[in-house]
C-alpha cells in the first residue's frame, strides 16, 4: 500500500525530528531552571546578610536601604 519509498524511513525518520526536540526540550529546562534560581536564591542570600548586619548595628538604616535598592533593582 505505501510502495518501496518507505522503506528503511519508516523506522528512522521520526527519530531523526524526535530525538532533537527532545535535546532542546531537556536543555532548556536545564538552562532556564538554574540561571532564574541561582539569580533568586543569592539575592536572598545577600538581602538575609544585609538585615542580620543592620540588626548587629554594623551598618545604618540608611545604608541598609541602599542595599535593598540595589538588590531590588
């Protein structure tokens, strides 16, 4: 019914389109997951160490709006 061209394509071909989407699809998860994290997680890190420093009088009010300012922006 499908004649000669099908075959040896049959098999292969979707794979040869599969098997890239599915790279991509796990790259970009991969990709995307970490950097937004990462970003987030050291930014909260460096917001914490900022409000125990400010608590412990080692830096003033002023200067800790400073640094949620920049850590914000």
């Amino acid at each position: 019914m499908y004649g000669y061209e099908w075959m040896g394509h049959g098999f292969f071909m979707p794979w040869m389109i599969i098997f890239p989407m599915v790279i991509l699809v796990l790259f970009m998860m991969m990709r995307g997951g970490k950097s937004s994290c990462h970003h987030r997680e050291k930014e909260d890190e460096a917001l914490e160490i900022a409000r125990k420093r400010f608590a412990r009088g080692e830096i003033d009010e002023e200067a800790f709006e400073k640094i949620k300012q920049k850590l914000s922006a």
